[in-house]
C-alpha cells in the first residue's frame, strides 16, 4: 500500500527522482539550476552564482553527500 502525503521528505523512496524531475517555479530559462548542500533541494541562481557554485566548492559537498548516500 502506498502512502499518500502532501510533504515528501529527502528521506522518502523516490524523493530525489521527483526532485530532480521538475525545475524550480521561478525558473525562467534566463537563469541557472543548481542543487544545493545539505538539502539536495533545486534552486534557481544567475549565472555568476552558479559559476561560484562550481568552483567555490558547494558542488564538490553535495557530491561528495551524494556518494556517501549511496554506500
């Protein structure tokens, strides 16, 4: 039987499929999706923020998160 919620938690089955299955609402195609440190959540940044993103290292944890989830 399947649970029906209106929340999904990170920790819910399929919380990162459907997440990663639809963009953010403000998303406008001008702008940047990136998904985030910590909560995995998607957000809609500029393009400088995303560049930060890469190589300011916030890429590289949630990476590094996503490796360790699946071990």
């Amino acid at each position: 039987m399947i649970e029906r919620r209106l929340i999904m938690l990170p920790w819910d089955e399929g919380f990162h499929e459907i997440l990663n299955g639809s963009l953010p609402v403000d998303f406008d195609g001008s702008q940047c999706v990136v998904q985030r440190a910590g909560s995995g959540l998607l957000e809609t940044v500029s393009f400088e923020a995303a560049i930060e993103y890469a190589l300011g290292g916030e890429y590289d944890e949630f990476d590094d998160e996503e490796e360790g989830a699946w071990e």
